[in-house]
C-alpha cells in the first residue's frame, strides 16, 4: 500500500525508486556473474600456482574485474544514500498506507458473517487509488494526509454499505472504529474482549442493595458489575455499586442513561468506551445508541448515518467486465427499480431477463452472449435457485474481455449463499435492496400499489376500502413485529407481498359475490391458508389468527373504530389513496409496543436483542489471537479449562442408582430419575475427556484436532462448546453461568437420590421435563386404575406457599422454577397481571399439578400458556416425538381475553439467558 500511495502522490519519488532497486539488482547480478567468471577460469587453468600467475589473459581479467567491481560497489553505495533519502520522503506516506492496510483486512473479516460479503483486493486498490484522486488537496503535507485518511475511510465505509444488510451496517461502523484505534494503539484490548464475551468464572453473588432492580435481574446485573471491576480502571467498582446504590438509580430509570453523567470519581476516571462498558453491564438495551455516541466522537457522525441507496452511483462503478449483483433479503423485489432505471438509461428496449431455475441456464448463457455483442443488458434472477449453474456463471464472467461492448451489463439477484462464485462477488458491484422496515413503511408501500380505480372496482367499495386497510395494517404489523424476536413470533417467518394481494382479490371476489361481509371466511383463508400456510409453529398458528381477528371483524367497519388501545391507530375515513397515504404519514416513525398487542418492556427486549447480535456476530469474527499483554491466548484457555474442570461433578454411579431406584409399576418417578442420571453421565463424561485432552493439546502433548481447537475457541469466548452442548440440556446461558446452572442441577438430582423423591420438584433442573410430566400423570393413571389418556392436569398457581414443602400431595405434584414473560402472576388478586416497567421476566410461585380423570377444560377466565425450557421458544420435532424446546400447555386464571394474553406473546419459561 506503501508504494501504491506514492505512486499516486509523487510518481517521480516512485519511479527513482524502483530505478534504484532495479539498478542495485542488476549491478548485483552482474557482480556474480564476474565471481563465476573469475571462478570458472581458476578452475580450468593450470594446477600450479606458478601458471596461474603466468597467465596474462587471467591477470588481465582479474584487474578489469577488480576496477568494475569497484565502480559497482561505488554506485550501490551512491544508490544506498539516495535510496535512503528517497525512503525518508516515502515515509511520509506511511500513515495512510497503514489505514489502508487495516481497513482491508477490516472488510476480509465481513465474509465471516455472510458469505455475499466478499471483497477482493484488487478491488479494494481501485478504490484506494480513486479515494487518491478525488481526496482533497492541501498545501501542507500534513493535511494532505488527513484528507487522504478521511476520504479513503469514508468512501470505503460508503462503498461496502451499499452491499451489506440494514443489521450489519452499524456492526460494519463499530469494526471500523475498533480497527482503527487498534492500530493507533488507543484501543485497550482487555477492555474490547472484556465488552464482546462478558464476565468469566465462577462469581458469588451479593445480596440485591436495591428495591428498583428486579431480585431475578440482579445475579446476571451483579455478575456484569463484578466482571467490569475486575478491569483496572474499574477496580472496586462492585463495591462502590454496593455502597452507593441509589446514585445509579437515575441511569435505571432513565430513558437516555447513556447520556447522563456517572456519579464521581468514575465519570472523571473512566473514558467513553470504559462509560460503554458500564451501560453494557448496567443498562444493555441502550448499547446501541451508546455505541453509536461513541463511533461519533472517535470518526465522525457521518458513519452511523448509512448513506441512501442510489443505482445510478452504482451503475457508474461497474464496467462490462464487473456484474451489478442485487444481494436479496424476504420481501424484496429490485425488478421494479432496475426496469425504472433503463428506462431513465434507455435500456428498456434493449434488456432481456430471465428467472434462473432448472434449465435455464443456456437461455441465460444465449441471452448473455447476444447482449455482450450488441451492448444490451441482461437480468438473472434468482442466481440461488441454479446452484449447479453456478461455475457456468463464473466461467462466462472470466471469458468477458475488451472484445465486450462497453455498453454491455450483467445484472444478477440472489439469496445469500455460499455456493455463490467468489470471484463474481469479489469483483462484482454489490447492492442490497431490503423491503421498508416500520409499521408505517410497511402500510405506505401497500397503499402505494394501490390506486383509486382498484379501490373502487369492489360493488361494495366502502366495505371494501375499510377491510383492505385492516389487511394492510395486519401485513405490516405481522412484519414489524418480527423485530421484538421470540416474543413477536416463535419463528421469523418471510412474509410477501403477494400474500397481501391474494387476501386483497379474495376480498374484492367475497365481497361481490356475498350480500353480508363473511368475516369467518376472511379470516380463515388469511390466516390459515394465505399468510397461515407460511407459518409452521402452533403457537404461531394461533398467533396470528388472533392478530387477524383484531383487523378484521364487523366493528371495524365503524368509523375510527381503534386498532389498539391508545387510540393512535383508528379506522380512517374513507376516501381517495391520496387521503389513506396522508392518515398514514401522520402515524408514529417509531411505533409503540401496544400497537401490537405487546407490553412496553417488548422495546427493552427488542433493543437487549440487537445489542446481543451485534456483539455475537463481532465476537464470532474475532482474530484467535492474544493481545500480546499479560497472560498468552493458551494460557487463559488453560485457565478457563483448569476452572470448568474443577466446577464439573463428578459422574453419577449409575449401577448404584439403578439398585436403589429400581424400574417400579407403582413410582414412575424411579424410571425419570435414572433416565436422567443417563443423560447428565453422558454429558459429563464429554465434559471430562474434553478438557484433558484440550489442556495436552495445549501443551503439545496431543494433536490439537478440530473438535478440540473449537472448544478452546469456546473457552476463550465464554461460551458452551458444541460438543458439550450436543450431549447437553438445551440452554442460551453464557459458559459461566452455564457451569453453575449445571453444578446446581447435578445437585438438585443428588439430594434426589439422597433423600428420596422430592415434596416439590424444581422442573428446571430435568434434562428432559416431558418425561417427568409423563411419569406424574402414569403415576395417577396406575395407582386409580385408569386409561392415561383420560388423565389430565389442572393447574393451580399456590402463591399462598414457598418451595419449603414438608408434605407433597396425595396426587400429581409441586412444582417451582419457571419464569413468565409478557406479563406477570399478581399474587393479591391471584390471576395474571401486566408486567412491571422494566421488569422483563418475572418469578412465578409454586405450581400444583392436579391430576384429573376426563377434565373439562375451562372456556373462559384462564389463558391457555406454553411452557418452554428456554426463551427462544422456537425448537425441532424431536426422534421421542417431543418439541426439543416446548414442554406443556399451562393453565393462568385471567380476568382479560385470551387473545390480549396471546398478543403479548406471554410465555412460561423453565430457564433464561443469565
């Protein structure tokens, strides 16, 4: 990058240069051809001395040697000092060939999180060397140098924007930042990998000093605060949180705690990224807007705010031999915008489009071939359906050459995939086009689509206009409401465009053939066959016939009948398009939770989702390397390996277990607990092998394979290593805390077989809870002589009791250990209740399990929750016919409809992320 740079700047400095190294290399060279002349003549002379120096014609040679290799030696030393000085003005240089360097491989490190990101470094010249040209100039050296910096960064950061994904563009700005400082050394390692893996190793926790902080948030708050205190600028900080308490609690409560001031000395110690970590330990939902302040201060404004999309910018930087490559995303369609835009280039009549697919591929390769001699343009859609086509593509991109009209383009749209050619993406101009994000983008695209003929071709066009506007409403709040993740929707399923029309020529079709609106209809074909035959999840299922509901039935085709309960979101009156897009450009930017049914706190876990994706997918990007300050990469694995190892029990004895619990008609619980020894030996016996054989492979002692080289990338990463996790209970927590959630279910299964079978069963603690619940209702069914397909449970919520029982019941069981979200259980007037700000998940009491024979559901007054064991709710179809995720239905008293609790996405959980 060093000579690129000058070349650019100062040719002539270059070019002498590379005269001087190409002199110094040919005088070399000449130097050894004489020694092998003077050599060779040596070797065939005579073999006495005294002839050697008879011989005149050597003599003579010698001393012309002699003389050349002086003037020689004279010129390399001339050529040295030049060079030196030449060296000393190239050096000048040196700072922007730096940031060059390290913002190349900056960008290489993007493949790793999508395989569309590929950037080649030939291309990454070509834009160095425009960044060059158009950087402004300056008198001063200095400056110019500044300018080159900035320029070249910011025309990269716009450059690679345009082909990255929404999600990515920040993490994109973050990486940039971090790189940057890294190499001006003003980034603390310690500090950076301390923000991406969190605190590690085992941490007693404190009693909670506070009434505001929630007591199951406090052990995960309490871990982050003493991890951060072990940095040396936070030393003592834990204590001083312990303290003075109440001073933090303003940043608890406050909606912008990034902004605020810490108490003192703190707020004078600490720097702003030393501030980030303190709000990623303190308050993680508003990392994003603190990491945005700090990208601010350190590079600039300019790279949070991605710049617009524009094709024609695009179009300018492509050639005949470089394909413009629209990246896809669910929902997008860039068809429209590229037919647009030949026509703005009058291209329209001189393109051809093909959707690739089976069999495609030689009308593609003939389109192409046409084009490339007539200078039209060719569109391939949908590039990851032709996978095997796929080398084809990359051999008729190579076989493009001057021949080519410069007119010619080559226009591909693809999913990402890996299969996609590397060397097309590499030198290929990459767009992403994503469909609107927002509740409001979403309705303004819809009704854009619209025009006033097609809302007044329905025989009932009042109807028609207020039905269509509920459709409308539902697409884009199904698609918004993906952002809030598993409690918007168990699965995130890609919704499109097209579902919405069917649903808008169905109703248009209903409408005129039925004398009264059929709402039932409407409903079941929307959300069970249009938008329903998408949705694979039950839950899901129910979801969003309930959403639906909400849209469309007969009060909403009373004027300013509201869609939710602030009252924001109303029926508008009906009239032209024109009147629709200007009701809709009125609604919020940034919609409210209850617009979709769910609770405030659903913003609390959107923002803690995205600050969590952003810092996994940095951290899965990471060099494997040590900072090379304090202790070596090895020797805090082996650290790490020595502590889970002194944490992991021991394995059970299984012979003995199985003796004094043995297989038993009448105690199914026998069978439960000796499954479950099962499944925990296995895992620990993995655990055990593993970390000895990583601790040799350290060492060198064993070959370290690929299984192992990824546990101690997990160790050194704080988290469950694959192998573990394979043979393991189903979890989301970090290595830390997983560690001790094992430690504490191996000793709840201990005190089982110590003490016999438990008054109250902590059902978070079962490797497979099915199989408890199964033994409890066989159980019933044995002991009354009764069908177990008549048993079923009835759930009563015992917040009159604590998990000390002395007694367990004479039927069915105590259980404790589960945690609802989306709402809370209010203990006074015994039914569910709405959450409490802030509070994201909360305890809920002991449960009864009543078993009963041939139970009547209840219709009304409860709501009907899923169990899960963790709080990604979504999970497989196991081989035992159980979901690896779903446990049961569970049964709340509730004095609200059943469709307010399943709109708020509420939810049993057996476990959590902390």
């Amino acid at each position: 990058m060093l000579a690129q740079i000058v070349a650019l700047e100062n040719p002539q400095l270059e070019a002498n240069k590379v005269q001087i190294v190409r002199k110094n290399a040919e005088d070399k060279k000449q130097l050894l051809l004489i020694e092998d002349d003077i050599l060779k003549s040596l070797s065939e002379g005579a073999n006495d001395i005294n002839e050697v120096l008879m011989d005149e014609t050597l003599i003579n040679k010698l001393q012309n040697s002699k003389k050349f290799a002086a003037e020689i030696n004279q010129r390399v030393a001339d050529s040295k000092i030049t060079e030196e000085q030449i060296d000393q003005a190239r050096e000048g240089f040196r700072s922007v060939a730096f940031r060059a360097s390290q913002l190349f491989f900056c960008i290489v490190d993007l493949s790793g999180i999508d395989p569309m990101y590929q950037y080649s470094l030939q291309w990454f010249i070509n834009l160095f060397s425009m960044g060059v040209e158009n950087a402004p100039a300056a008198k001063e050296l200095e400056q110019r140098l500044q300018n080159l910096n900035d320029y070249f960064t910011y025309s990269l950061y716009e450059n690679v924007c345009r082909s990255l994904f929404e999600k990515h563009k920040l993490l994109f700005s973050l990486l940039l930042t971090v790189k940057i400082l890294q190499g001006y050394k003003q980034l603390n390692d310690e500090e950076w990998r301390y923000l991406l893996t969190g605190p590690i190793g085992d941490i007693k926790i404190k009693p909670n000093p506070t009434k505001w902080i929630a007591d199951n948030t406090w052990p995960d708050m309490y871990r982050q605060l003493y991890g951060t205190s072990q940095l040396p600028a936070f030393k003592g900080f834990d204590e001083y949180f312990l303290q003075h308490s109440d001073k933090f609690k303003g940043h608890y409560d406050s909606t912008e705690p990034h902004e605020m001031p810490l108490p003192e000395p703190w707020n004078s110690s600490l720097d702003e990224f030393q501030k980030l970590i303190f709000i990623k330990s303190f308050r993680p939902d508003k990392v994003i807007p603190c990491v945005q302040n700090w990208i601010t201060l350190k590079i600039g404004k300019e790279f949070i705010v991605p710049p617009i999309f524009d094709l024609g910018k695009c179009y300018k930087d492509s050639t005949m031999y470089t394909p413009l490559i629209f990246v896809l995303s669910a929902g997008s369609d860039p068809v429209a915008d590229f037919v647009k835009f030949a026509e703005e280039k009058e291209m329209s009549k001189r393109y051809d489009q093909i959707s690739l697919g089976q069999g495609q591929g030689p009308k593609a390769e003939k389109m192409i071939r046409q084009a490339r001699g007539k200078g039209g343009w060719v569109l391939l859609q949908n590039c990851h359906l032709a996978i095997s086509w796929m080398p084809e593509l990359e051999r008729i991109c190579e076989e493009t050459d001057e021949n080519a009209n410069k007119d010619y383009r080559l226009w591909l749209t693809s999913m990402p995939t890996a299969s996609f050619p590397i060397a097309v993406l590499q030198n290929g101009v990459k767009m992403t086009l994503e469909p609107p994000q927002g509740l409001r983008s979403n309705l303004l695209r819809s009704y854009a689509r619209l025009d006033d003929n097609e809302l007044s071709l329905c025989k009932k066009p009042e109807t028609f206009k207020k039905l269509i506007f509920g459709f409308c409403f539902f697409h884009a709040i199904i698609q918004d409401r993906r952002k809030f993740g598993p409690i918007g929707w168990n699965i995130a399923y890609e919704f499109t465009n097209e579902d919405l029309n069917v649903c808008k020529r169905q109703l248009m079709m209903l409408l005129d053939e039925y004398e009264v609106v059929p709402f039932k209809v409407l409903n079941y074909l929307g959300a069970e066959i249009n938008y329903g035959g998408r949705v694979t999840d039950d839950k899901d299922v129910r979801l969003i016939k309930t959403i639906l509901r909400t849209f469309i039935n007969y009060e909403s085709l009373t004027e300013k009948f509201a869609f939710s309960k602030s009252g924001t979101y109303i029926q508008p009156v009906v009239g032209l398009q024109a009147d629709y897009i200007n009701y809709i450009e009125k609604l919020p930017l940034n919609p409210e939770p209850e617009v979709f049914g769910l609770h405030e706190n659903a913003d609390i876990t959107n923002a803690q989702n995205q600050t969590r994706l952003l810092l996994e997918t940095i951290l899965s990007v990471q060099p494997r390397t040590s900072s090379g300050v304090g202790k070596t990469r090895e020797e805090q694995i082996e650290e790490l390996a020595n502590f889970v190892q002194g944490k992991t029990p021991e394995v059970f004895d299984f012979e003995e277990i199985f003796i004094r619990y043995p297989t038993d008609y009448q105690e199914s619980m026998n069978t439960v607990l000796v499954q479950e020894v099962v499944r925990y030996n296995r895992l620990l016996e993995v655990m055990k092998s593993s970390l000895i054989s990583v601790k040799r492979a350290l060492k060198g002692l064993v070959v370290m394979s690929d299984d192992l080289e990824k546990l101690a990338n997990s160790l050194f990463d704080n988290q469950v290593p694959k192998m573990w996790a394979e043979k393991g209970f189903l979890s989301l927590k970090p290595l830390a805390s997983w560690t001790e959630d094992l430690n504490d279910r191996v000793t709840f299964l201990q005190k089982w077989i110590d003490g016999g079978t438990p008054k109250i069963f902590w059902i978070s603690g079962f490797f497979f809870p099915q199989a408890f619940i199964a033994g409890m209702t066989q159980n019933y069914a044995r002991k009354h002589i009764i069908a177990v397909d008549q048993v079923s449970f009835e759930y009563l919520v015992r917040d009159d009791m604590t998990i000390e029982v002395h007694e367990k019941p004479n039927d069915g069981c105590y259980i404790y250990g589960c945690y609802l979200e989306g709402c809370r259980w209010d203990e006074k007037r015994h039914i569910l209740g709405e959450s409490t700000p802030k509070e994201l998940f909360s305890d809920l009491p002991v449960v009864q399990l009543i078993p009963k024979r041939n139970r009547e559901i209840p219709k009304t007054g409860i709501y009907n929750c899923p169990l899960y064991k963790v709080v990604s709710r979504a999970g497989t179809l196991s081989t035992t016919g159980h979901s690896t995720n779903f446990v049961m239905w569970l049964e709340f008293a509730s004095d609200q409809e059943e469709d307010v609790w399943i709109k708020a996405g509420v939810a049993a959980f057996l476990a959590l992320r902390y």
